[in-house]
C-alpha cells in the first residue's frame, strides 16, 4: 500500500485527467461502496477521498486507486522503501 489514512497525496496515474491533483487519504473503500460505483471488477485497494475526482464512470465521485497515488509525507524518517527492497548494493563492472 502506498498512502495510509489521513495521508495528503497526489495522484500520479489517471484515465481521467486527475494527474497532479492532491487530496487527502480518508479510508479503504468497502466492498459495497466499490460495487456501487462501478469499480468492483478491480480487488486493488480503492481509498475515499475528499475530493471529488472525475472518473471512468461518467459522473465524479470520491475514490481513486492505491496504485495511482502517492502520499506526500515529511522525509524527516527513513525512506520505507528500505524495509520490503533491500539496501541498495554497488554494481561491479
């Protein structure tokens, strides 16, 4: 998962001309809520939103993908990155 509830992000992939836009992170989208929209075919984490986001769907609507932000944080800590891929290691020639 990218973001964590509470999180500022900005979107970084869309169908829907979203590109650029910042919100903030709510919560994980229930099962119903995704079916209601039209977004149930996908099992991928969908997060609600506060912004009201164009979608593929027609009308706008509050929820956006996890694989299609990421969260704006303080780089005050260590980058979590390091944790699931490993140090980098030099390359040798």
């Amino acid at each position: 998962m990218n973001c964590k509830p509470g999180d500022f992000a900005v979107v970084v992939r869309s169908d829907c001309k979203n590109h650029g836009r910042i919100l903030t992170v709510i919560r994980l989208a229930t099962s119903d809520e995704k079916f209601a929209s039209g977004y149930a075919w996908n099992p991928d984490p969908m997060w609600v939103t506060d912004a009201m986001l164009a979608s593929t769907y027609g009308g706008p609507d509050h929820f956006m993908w996890d694989s299609h932000l990421r969260p704006i944080r303080d780089s005050d800590g260590t980058d979590e990155t390091l944790a699931y891929a490993g140090k980098p290691q030099p390359v040798e020639a």
